[in-house]
C-alpha cells in the first residue's frame, strides 16, 4: 500500500478570550483587522503555492465561519464586481450550520466588505 502526502496550510484563529467557555462572548474583530488578515493570508497562499487550507478557531464556528464567508464574500466581489453576502454565508453554512449564526456577525461581513471597497476605492476595476 502506497501513502501519497500533500502539503496543507493549517490557519489557526486565536483570540483574546478568557477561560475555557468564554470563547462565544468575546468581541467581534473590526472590519480593518478582518481585510488585514484575509489580505496577509493571501499574500502569504499565493507566495507559498497551491494547495489546500485547513482553518480552525476555538470554538470551531465564530472565527472560522466569519473569515471563511468574508473570504468568500471579498474573493467573489474581486472577481465579479459585485457582492452577495448572502451567498457566501449561504457557502460557508452549506459545510457547517452554524457558520455565521448572529446577525452581527453577518453585519460584520458586510461592513469587511464596505471597508474593503473603500480602502481599495482608487483601483481602475472598481471606478
């Protein structure tokens, strides 16, 4: 029996939370923290090569589902000039329910994607 391997990145969410628990009720990031993260990933996934991302966070929803469908979100706006939020969640929810389960944090993926298009507002594409 042959073992084929590939590489994997491995993105691990940490947050400032309390004791084990506290997870849940700690403070959402702010959007400029969100698109400096999302924009160092990519820089670093396309540095690195091709390959699969494996992201986890404490809980295993709260961070993971917000950078997944604001990943998705900013990704499909880069590419098609137009943004559908609900899309995205709808993407991310489809592999785990509970992926963006609070409306603020669904304000949260719009508001990433407003401050994206603003702090990007003097590229051509988007004029």
């Amino acid at each position: 029996m042959s073992v084929t391997t590939r590489q994997v990145r491995l993105l691990h969410l940490l947050s400032a939370a309390g004791p084990q628990g506290a997870a849940r009720d700690t403070p959402l990031p702010s959007p400029p923290a969100l698109v400096r993260l999302l924009g160092s990933y990519q820089h670093a996934a396309t540095s690195a090569g091709a390959g699969p991302t494996v992201v986890v966070c404490r809980t295993g929803v709260k961070g993971c589902g917000l950078f997944l469908a604001c990943s998705f979100a900013l990704n499909h706006l880069s590419e098609e000039q137009e943004l559908d939020v609900v899309m995205a969640v709808a993407t991310v929810q489809r592999s785990r329910p509970q992926f963006i389960s609070t409306l603020s944090q669904l304000e949260l993926v719009y508001d990433v994607a407003l401050w994206w298009l603003e702090a990007f507002a003097t590229y051509s594409n988007f004029q």
